[in-house]
C-alpha cells in the first residue's frame, strides 16, 4: 500500500514494475578490438573502426520507426454486481471512475490547467475529445494535484499521456509537461484556442503515440455497466467522460431509484453504478436489478407502491365479526365488498386504486396466554387462503400485528411466509404494544422508534434476500405518545415504504385535530393513511370527503 499524498491512497504492485521508456544509457561489457562489434546490456549498439572514435548505435527511440511497437489497450474491470460513487467534485469523481472503472490503462487523457467551471468543458469541441477517449478506451483525468494525477498513472501503469491544455491563466495550473510522470511519454492531444473558442486537435498525436507508446487499440473486452444519477451530470463532465470511455451506458431518468429510471431488460444482465449526493447502497441496487430481472410486480403493475396508486383496505380479522368488517364475512364475500369500496375512490382520482386487505394476525388478549404476552397469534396456514386468494384478485395485503409483551420483530418473523409474497406488507399497531407488567385497555400502548427500525431492518433484509418488490410498512398512530423519538425512525429503506397512518375516530373535529397533530414534526413518510370507523365516527366521511382531507391520504382503511 503507497500513499500518494493528498486524500488519496492507491494499492500498487510491491515490486514497483511498470512499462517504462527504454533506456538510452549503455555500458560496454567488454572491448573485443578494432572492427568488433561492442554489446551493451541494454541492447545498444556502438561500432569502432580502426582510426574512429567511439560512436554510438541508433537509440531505441531512433529506430521506433523501422520497429513498429507491439499495440496497446486498457484493461477495464468487470464490477461483477453493483458500485455506489458519492457525487461531490467533478475532478475529485473522475479519479473515483477511474480507480473503480480502469484496471490497466497504457494510455490516459490528461487535462492540464483544469478548472471546475471552464468554459472548455462546456464548449461543443469537448464532445470531440470525450469521442477519442471512448473509441479508445481510455480515461480522462484533470491535473489538480500532482500527486494524485502522478499516482494514478503509476497504478495504471500508463506509458503514454495525451495532454490537453485548456491554457488556464490561474496561478495553480499544472501541465503534464512540468510532471515527472514514471518515464511516460508527454504526447499533445489538443489545445483549447481562446479566440476560436474550441479545441485544435493534434493531426499527429495518433502516429507520435504509436511510434514512441505503441498502437493504441480498444480493450479487448468492455463489461456492460448502466450508471444510474439523479445528478446533473452535466456539471460532472470530466467524470461522465470517464464513465463512457470504460463503455459505461448512462440510464435515461434522473434518479438512482431503478424502478424509475428508464433501463431497458438487456441493460440488467451487466453491472450497475449510481452515482449521487446520497450514496445508494451496493445491496439495494443488486436488489433492484434482481426484482427487475424476475418482473415481481406489485399489484397495478409495476414495482413502486405509491407512483400513481392509491389504496382502499378493509380491516379486521377472518371469521371474528368484533375486530372489523373484514371478518364480517367469507374471503369471497370480503374481497367483493372491498371492490366495491374501492370503486368508488376509483372515480374521485387518476390513480389505480388498489383494494386490499388488512389483516390482525395477532390480537390483543385480555389474557396472558400460555406464551405470556397478552396476544394471541392466529396461525399462518389459517391467514394464506385468504392471502392467496386476494392477491389472485390483484390485491396488496397488510398482516397487522399487535404484540401485547412481545416486540414487533418477533411476531413479523412467524409469518415470514406470508411476508415473501410480492403483494403482502406489514402493520404495526402500537396501541396494544405492552411493556411488561402492563395491561391492554389500562392505558394506550406505545413502541419506541428504534424497535420500529429493527423491524423496518429486518423487513428490508427480507425483500433484498428474496428479491421482492418493495413493501408497506404501516405505523398505526392516534396519540403523538405511541411512537416514542418518532423523528427517529428510518424511512430511507428503498425496500421499505413507510406510511403513517391516523387512527383517531369520534367527531370530525377531533379527528382533524389528530391527522394535524400527528403531522407536526413528522418524518418524510411515503404516504399517509386515515381510518374511517363505520360506527365510532360521527359522521363517516364518504369518499368525496375523506379524499379532501389534506394532504390527501393515500391509503384509506375501513374497520
């Protein structure tokens, strides 16, 4: 490992072997006489005649031209899955592109007299240089600091450096041609004219390059990367340069969020890179290509839950009228009455309303039980015909759970099955999460945001393990006290979408006092939800109404 000075630390060959420029030195091994021929080590040649003096043979240099140097390419790395670059200067990110893109490069692009914002790099006549540097596969790097451009020409083990001068009038410019770069060859690419105001391109720096580097060719073999941004990469044009001369193809869209961008099926079989402010984890976008490639789509189609959908629920529990209007009748029934709810937000709005099922797997008990935590946990087997059945009707699907003494991440885990189909999410009630010794009904219960986390973590491991479309995970709120540090909770999961969701019920007055309360300081959710209770709330709002409410909620749940 050498440090190179500055910010950055490369790994080098420990034997410090590199191509290098031939030595012009000699040294004679021995003197045979007049006429004799004198070999040196190094290949040299020198001749004597009997009243000459010493005089030296053609240099290897001298005679590139008569001995045509054997072709050179750039070894570009197969990323082999996924690679998250965090977008913050275009110089600093060009070096980044090349340290994860370029295995070898006998020959790079350098940039000297680099500024961030010149006028060059802006100018249609760039675009003629991007063009060599992707026809032949080599990267582009801006002179800022010496050290780091000599580094990373040693670590490619560049021969070769095409200097383009942008004939920068600032005091820190740095040229190539001021550089002891390994004994690479300096050769002139362009020069940025200030009174044409466009590049002048060398017509010689292809034979100059082959005669003193070697044929310049591209790389045997280009791996398929789509880089992803939600960036402007038209601020980051040296690293964009970069990016398609190791053949990296740039997804339309701005945004890093696959589901989104416009990526074409035969763009997924390669390797992926995103490149943003907010770093995107190497796990999340192997995941997304993943869901990609097997087309698991969430009802409605598609793979994101909220883009251009809405979703009206009935809740309660198979086969216990009590707990809601989902168990006052069969699945067959249930699933009709949910259309038909459904329907009728349909015609109020331009999203795909979706029906769906929220389903209390576990019920709060008055009783301990024999596991002692107050909640009874209905069997998996029991809650998948209805599962199955709705999701074939197109339907998303909430298991709602309510712990009593337990913790949420335990009760989520007895119905993993349940949760590794693309069209079930998860809820959790925090009004009947207990802490030990209390009771259901003695107070309102509550859930700290950091069990909330362990579960959203241990949701999101699930999707990516799995390669499932995204999932809901529903917080179910009435009281600001339920959610205990709820400014804590992680919403940035791209597995998880997390949605808030008012359960107050009584008078609409008292009701819009919750939803505004519950509004305040809250996190950046992905969406809110409101429940209307047939026969505690005076009125029930009708469709039209309760999609008035502001900002309008986008999963609206019946019990």
């Amino acid at each position: 490992m050498v440090s190179s000075g500055g910010s950055r630390t490369y790994l080098v060959d420990e034997d410090g072997v590199y191509p290098r420029a031939q030595s012009r030195g000699s040294r004679i091994m021995s003197v045979l006489g007049p006429l004799l021929l004198i070999v040196m080590v190094t290949g040299g040649v020198l001749y004597f005649g009997a009243d000459s003096e010493l005089t030296p043979a053609p240099s290897a240099a001298e005679t590139k031209d008569a001995a045509q140097l054997a072709p050179v390419r750039s070894t570009i790395t197969d990323l082999d899955g996924a690679a998250s670059v965090s977008a913050h200067e275009d110089a600093d990110n060009a070096y980044d592109f090349s340290e994860i893109l370029f295995g070898e490069a006998p020959v790079v692009i350098a940039l000297s007299g680099y500024e961030k914002d010149a006028a060059a790099l802006r100018d249609d006549s760039w675009q003629d240089l991007v063009d060599v540097a992707v026809a032949n596969n080599v990267p582009v790097l801006p002179i800022t600091d010496q050290e780091d451009f000599e580094a990373e020409v040693k670590r490619l083990g560049s021969a070769g450096v095409l200097n383009v001068d942008l004939e920068a009038e600032h005091e820190d410019a740095v040229s190539a041609n001021d550089l002891d770069i390994h004994n690479a060859e300096v050769i002139d690419l362009a020069t940025w004219d200030h009174d044409a105001e466009a590049f002048q391109i060398s017509d010689s720096w292809q034979t100059e390059l082959a005669q003193n580097v070697g044929d310049l060719r591209p790389a045997a073999e280009v791996p398929s990367t789509t880089l992803v941004s939600d960036t402007d990469l038209a601020q980051f044009p040296v690293t964009t340069a970069t990016a398609q001369s190791a053949g990296v193809k740039i997804a339309d869209g701005h945004t890093v969020d696959l589901f989104a961008a416009d990526v074409q099926a035969e763009e997924l079989t390669g390797s992926l890179m995103a490149f943003s402010e907010e770093p995107v984890g190497d796990k999340s976008l192997q995941w997304q290509q993943a869901v990609l490639k097997n087309e698991s789509e969430l009802p409605g189609g598609g793979y994101s839950l909220f883009d251009a959908k809405s979703y009206v629920a009935l809740y309660g529990s198979p086969d216990i009228p009590a707990l809601g209007v989902l168990g006052q009748n069969s699945v067959k029934g249930s699933i009709k009455e949910a259309e038909k709810r459904s329907s009728k937000y349909a015609d109020l709005t331009e999203d795909d309303v979706i029906p769906t099922f929220e389903i209390i797997a576990t019920v709060a008990s008055s009783s301990a039980g024999d596991d002692g935590n107050y909640s009874s946990e209905l069997p998996a087997e029991d809650l998948k015909p209805w599962v199955e059945k709705a999701g074939e009707e197109g339907f998303y699907i909430l298991i709602d759970l309510q712990p009593g003494r337990t913790d949420f991440v335990t009760q989520a885990k007895e119905y993993e099955e349940l949760l590794k189909m693309p069209h079930v999410g998860l809820a959790l009630d925090a009004e009947w999460r207990l802490e030990d010794g209390q009771k259901h009904l003695e107070q309102i219960g509550s859930v700290t945001a950091d069990e909330v986390n362990e579960t959203s973590d241990w949701l999101q491991k699930l999707v990516q393990k799995n390669e499932l479309p995204p999932k809901m995970l529903v917080l179910h709120q009435f009281s600001r006290a339920m959610i205990k540090n709820r400014s804590d909770i992680t919403v940035n999961h791209p597995e998880i979408d997390v949605v808030l969701h008012a359960d107050g019920q009584g008078t609409q007055a008292a009701k819009t006092d919750t939803w505004e309360s519950l509004h305040d300081d809250a996190p950046e959710v992905a969406a809110w939800g409101w429940k209307n209770f047939l026969n505690e709330d005076h009125p029930v709002l009708s469709p039209k109404n309760t999609y008035a409410v502001t900002p309008r909620p986008l999963l609206v749940t019946y019990q």
